[in-house]
C-alpha cells in the first residue's frame, strides 16, 4: 500500500500529492503552519488524509509551546487549532481530527508540556493507524457487494493516496480482489484537479488492477450501455439523513446511476458523518482558485481573465444513494436509522 503520511522524527512526511504521477516526491513539515499550507495547497488530499496531517500539525504545534501552563498556553493551543481549522472547510474528518486532539489536549493540558506533547503525538499516530484498520473493514463490508467480473465506476480519487494508505472507495475494491473477484475500474478523470487521472489510475496501475481512464461526461454514456455495474465513490461530508459531500461531478454521476438502475455506493468511515447537520443542505462547499479551471496542467485553456465557478464539492441527495458502506457495515435506507 501506499506511504501517504509518516510521522519521521520531529516532522510529519507526506507524499506531494500535486505531482504525481510524474514525480515521486515527499513534502517535509516540520512546523504547524507547514502543515496548514500543505493541506491548503493540495500536496496532501482526501477527507481521511487532511484528518490525519491536521493531527499530525498539532502535535508539531505542541512541540513549539513555550508557555507552561494556564491562560497563555490554551491561548498558543487555540492558533494553532485555528489555523488547521481553517484549510479546508468541507471534509469532516478534518473537523474530526481536530476536535480528538483538542480532546486529548484538555485532558493533559495541567501535567506539564512533556506530558501534553507525549500525549498528542500518541493520539496523532493512533488516528493514523485506526484509519487503516477502518478502511480495511470498509473493505470487507463494501467488497460483499461487487460480484467476479464487474466494472466498477468511480470519481476522484479515494483510495491509499486520500486515507493513511488503503483507501475507502478503491479499499472496497482492493478488498474484492483479494477476495479473488476480477474486477476492472472505470475512473473519472476528475476536473479540475484531476485526482482520477493522476491519483487513481496511478495507484491502481501499482496494484495491477485493470483501470480506464474516461473523461467525466463520459460517464453518463457508459453507464446507459450497460458497461458500468456498480458506482462506489468516497465521501468528504455525511449528513445525518445520508445527503453525502462528495468531489464535485459525483452528484451528476448519482442521477445517471440512478437512471440508468446502476447501484450507487458511499464507502466512508463513521467519522466522516457530521452528526451536527439533519441534511446536507448546511454543508460547507469550498470554492477554490478560478485558475483551476481556467489551466490545464498549467497551460492557460481560456482568457486569462474569463469568470469562473470553481466548487470543490457537490452534495448528493441521500435518495440516490444505495448504500453507505461504513466500518460497521453496509447502511441501507433511511439512512439516519443505520448511521445512528
Ligand atoms: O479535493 P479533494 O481531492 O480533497 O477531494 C477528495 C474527495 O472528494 C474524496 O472523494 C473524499 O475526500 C473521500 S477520500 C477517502
């Protein structure tokens, strides 16, 4: 599997996610506000993985805290919390992260900076390594739904390179071909970032599972020709009724699935469900830098001063939404039943 993130010595490492599939190259951080831009700048990527380099910042944050005790010390804890916070709005994870190390800081915050620090850089790694134990039950949950020789469609990219290493949407079908089932894999290429095809095809080309690059408004065509079995994408938000957050274009993809009578999955840890939002309607969408659609690749592909819409995220409406594949299991509708 994949090496996304590693906590090395005094700093946190992460694959640069920007420049693959070309390079081969890891990003080092050793302070907070390293990690915040790393975030920011997309060289780490994917609810899951953004929750973890988060944690990872603020146990780097700890290291740095002079003041021993008191007010000033939860005053130097709250801006580095802040800072992290403020990355990237929309995958809950982060959120999630965040909030388990405020945790874990509450509760150590009068034993003594050693004491905090030790304890941070603990819950850090732990939320690191139960990230890949929960994929691996996604995985063997998710995998029970695809049957030996379907194509699998997905958008994005959520496998190892999104996650600690195993992937949520591509760890189900990881799963399914451990299980011995041949499975291929049409993947979106993702505009405007491009994550499935620089992120998706790469990984899976590693694992030597069968994969087809398409653009994404090829999708609606495959799937009406009956060349698509199932759709299985990631998630970045879950509401409490199912309404999920994904990457933007996996709403459109929901409606032809549905049209088309092709099951659409959700494969995301419970993490990733925000128990503060009935619906999906009060779901954060960040809108991202206009230059990301007006390139390609870093070539200029319209007037450079042409307006542009750039929402990193669409919602997909809980009621074209198969199943939810969690850690605990396969979550049919009404979704807020399971998922409670
Ligand atoms: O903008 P990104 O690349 O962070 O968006 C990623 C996605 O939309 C993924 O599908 C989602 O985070 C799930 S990753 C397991």
């Amino acid at each position: 599997m994949l090496p996304t993130i590693a906590w090395r010595g005094r700093s946190v490492i992460m694959i640069d996610q920007r420049k693959l599939p070309g390079q081969e190259t890891y990003v080092r951080c050793s302070t907070y506000i390293q990690v915040a831009q790393a975030i920011e700048k997309m060289v780490i990527r994917g609810a899951p993985a953004i929750g973890i380099a988060a944690a990872y910042g603020v146990a780097l944050g700890a290291m740095a805290l002079t003041a021993g005790t008191g007010r000033s010390l939860d005053r130097d804890f709250e801006k580095i919390y802040q800072r992290l916070e403020r990355t990237r709005p929309t995958a809950r994870n982060l959120f999630w992260a965040l909030e388990r190390m405020k945790a874990v800081y509450e509760r150590t915050r009068q034993q003594g900076l050693r004491a905090i620090r030790t304890a941070l850089l603990e819950e850090a790694k732990a939320i690191e390594r139960e990230d890949s134990v929960t994929n691996r039950a996604i995985g063997r949950h998710g995998q029970t739904l695809l049957r030996d020789g379907w194509t699998i469609l997905t958008h994005c990219n959520a496998g190892g390179l999104a996650t600690a290493e195993y992937g949520t949407a591509l760890g189900v079908i990881r799963a399914a071909v451990a299980e011995g089932k041949r499975v291929r894999v049409f993947a979106d290429e993702t505009r405007p970032f491009l994550q499935g095809a620089r992120l998706t095809v790469w990984e899976l080309d590693k694992d030597g599972v069968p994969v087809v690059l398409i653009t994404d408004s090829m999708a609606g065509w495959f799937l009406r020709r009956g060349d698509v079995d199932a759709v299985v994408v990631g998630a970045d938000r879950i509401a409490r009724n199912g309404d999920t957050a994904n990457k933007i274009g996996t709403y459109s993809l929901a409606v032809l699935a549905k049209e088309n009578s092709v099951p659409f999955y959700v494969a995301a840890p419970m993490s990733t469900v925000d128990p503060t939002l009935a619906d999906g309607g009060g779901i954060p969408i960040e809108e991202r830098s206009p230059d990301e659609v007006r390139e390609v690749g870093g070539h200029l592909v319209t007037l450079p001063y042409a307006e542009v819409r750039n929402p990193a995220f669409d919602v997909t409406p809980a009621a074209y939404i198969t199943a939810i594949i969690t850690e605990r299991g396969v979550c049919r509708p009404p979704f807020e039943k399971g998922l409670k």
